[in-house]
C-alpha cells in the first residue's frame, strides 16, 4: 500500500528529519501538480511557526546536495551510517542548516519565493485567455500578457494582483467593500471596488479604459504622487518616462477591449502605433522604411482571427502591399 505524504511527515521534509525514502516519496509526490498546492500551503505555516537563521548558503546547499547522494560531507567526521537518532543527537546544530538548505535549494531549482507565494496565468503570442479568479472577478488576458495572483489569502486578507501586458477585468464586488488592485509593477496602480475596465501595460506606456462604475488610478509623476477618480468612457494615458497622465472621454469604451472578440478598432492610429501592436501581440516585426508611410492612419473595424487576417485586412483597405520573410515584415507603398 502506498505511504500517504501528510502535514506530519512534510513538516518533518521542512526541517530535515526525513530519511532517504522519506524524501523520494515526498518529492514523486510535489512533481504531481495536484499536490502542489497542498505542498505550498504546508510550506507556508511551517515556515511562520519557524523562523530560519541565515545560514552559509553554499555550505548548506552543498551539504544538502552531498547527503540526498548518499556521500559523506567534505568538511565533516561524522559517519553517514549512523542511525538518524543518533546522528541528530550530536550534531543538533545540523537541522537547522539542513532545513535552510532544502528551502534554499528549491530556490536554486524548480522554484523560488515569487512562484511560491504567486499563481501566473500567462498568454502567449496571439493568445487570449479568459479568467475567473476565487473571488468571482473576471479576467480576459489578451496576448503576450502576464497576471500575478496571490496563492494564499487571495479573496479575504487581499485582492491585489499585478499585471504586464493587457487585460480586461470585470470586479466582483464583496460585501465588506475589500478594495481590488491592479499593480503594474512601473509607475501607476488601479484601485476598484466593483466594475469594468481594461489596463494596458507595456513597454511604450500605459493606459486604463472605464467601461463601468468608478475607479482609482494611483500614478508617480516624477517624484510626486498623483491620484485620479475615474469615470465611464474615461481613458488615461500615462507617458512612461515623465508619468504625465492624459485624460480624455471616449464614446464607445468597450472599443478598447474589442480584442475580446477578436477585433481590432482604429482610431486615426498611425501605422506606426499599429506596427507597435504587432510586436507586441504576435512577436512580429514590420518595417515601414518609408517615413512618411509609418504616419498613415487607419481608422475602421478589423476582424482577425490572428496576425495573418489582420495584416490582410489592412493592407488590402490602404492599399499597401508587404513581403514577410519569417518574423520580419516589410510594408510598402506600390504607388511610389
């Protein structure tokens, strides 16, 4: 019959009392995705009831590496044949730096502290991913985008995640009116209580778009705080480098969130700012030589399903033609 891995025998892992068996069944065990986060949240009391010395990192690791090969520490007497017991008798000092030493080395190997106490939900070129987190709110993540949840606590000690990329939230609200928090990890935040609105996140800036209710945007300009009630049909613009936001009121807000659906909605967007859009959403990279053409608008409604569609679908409405080698795309104008 199979040994069952309980709270008991985990806190023993933690704090290096296992024997050899011990430590393989526990770790065929944690490989198994359904008991990882039975795994974390052990890890995570154990480690408030004790609290770890710093301890000599490579030394630990090295002596945690040399007993789970069954070899004799380099810098040591003691006989590695010696009754666990006893071995713990005279060298009590030892748990200590081998409890530190197993945390250390899942930092070093399948996991570290940002994985431990977050989940990530990630999309990838092309990509959109819809999302319903343990609080009932709703998230649509459009492509090449990141979302930072809390494992523990999510839903009642706090309900603030953070993002890169772009991403559509619908927030759920809570009877005790516990505040929800976009964090972008840059110079601006989005704080809600129950609404819709989309953050987008980059490289080139950052923007929020109100479609309901009210919310929050806290930003740095410079080196002052600025904050900014927010109402529907609002969108801000932050510039990245100064963090001077621009506010202006839009007629259809849910435009900016269209990806959804797969459309794409332009306003005077030059294709410049669209060329942009490509990289960041497909990984792809269009090169308009031309300096004049990279200031072309496109205004209208696309459907696409992926990058193909949409290129196809503007090139055709501007006339313009284009030769794509890989990754690498090349816009021209035929009339010059």
């Amino acid at each position: 019959m199979k040994t069952q891995v309980t709270k008991e025998l985990l806190f023993n892992y933690f704090a290096g009392r296992t024997t050899a068996f011990q430590k393989q069944l526990i770790d065929e065990w944690a490989k198994d995705t359904d008991n990882r986060e039975q795994f974390f949240s052990w890890l995570e009391i154990w480690e408030s009831q004790n609290p770890q010395y710093v301890a000599d990192v490579q030394k630990a690791l090295s002596r945690h590496q040399n007993r789970m090969a069954q070899k004799p520490d380099e810098d040591s007497s003691v006989d590695t044949e010696l009754p666990v017991e006893r071995f713990w008798g005279r060298q009590n000092w030892f748990k200590w730096v081998a409890a530190a030493s197993v945390l250390l080395l899942m930092a070093a190997g399948w996991i570290n502290r940002d994985e431990l106490l977050n989940e990530k939900y990630a999309t990838a070129y092309g990509e959109t991913r819809r999302l319903t987190l343990a609080d009932g709110s709703e998230v649509t993540l459009n492509a090449n985008s990141m979302l930072k949840v809390p494992r523990f606590g999510f839903g009642y000690q706090t309900r603030d995640v953070e993002l890169t990329g772009e991403a559509t939230f619908s927030i759920t609200h809570t009877t005790d009116d516990q505040r929800f928090v976009v964090k972008t990890g840059r110079n601006f935040e989005v704080v809600v209580l129950g609404t819709e609105f989309t953050v987008y996140n980059r490289e080139r800036g950052g923007k929020v778009v109100l479609n309901k209710g009210k919310v929050q945007l806290r930003y740095q300009e410079g080196k002052a705080p600025r904050e900014l009630m927010m109402k529907p049909g609002d969108l801000v613009t932050l510039n990245r480098r100064s963090g001077h936001a621009q506010l202006r009121q839009v007629s259809q807000p849910e435009n900016a969130s269209a990806w959804r659906e797969n459309r794409f909605v332009f306003e005077e967007t030059t294709l410049e700012e669209i060329a942009q859009l490509f990289k960041e959403n497909y990984g792809l990279i269009l090169e308009i030589a031309d300096p004049k053409l990279a200031k072309w608008t496109v205004s209208g409604s696309f459907t696409a399903r992926n990058a193909e569609e949409l290129l196809e679908s503007l090139m055709e409405g501007a006339s313009l033609t284009y030769k794509r080698t890989g990754k690498h795309i090349v816009i021209t104008n035929p009339a010059n």
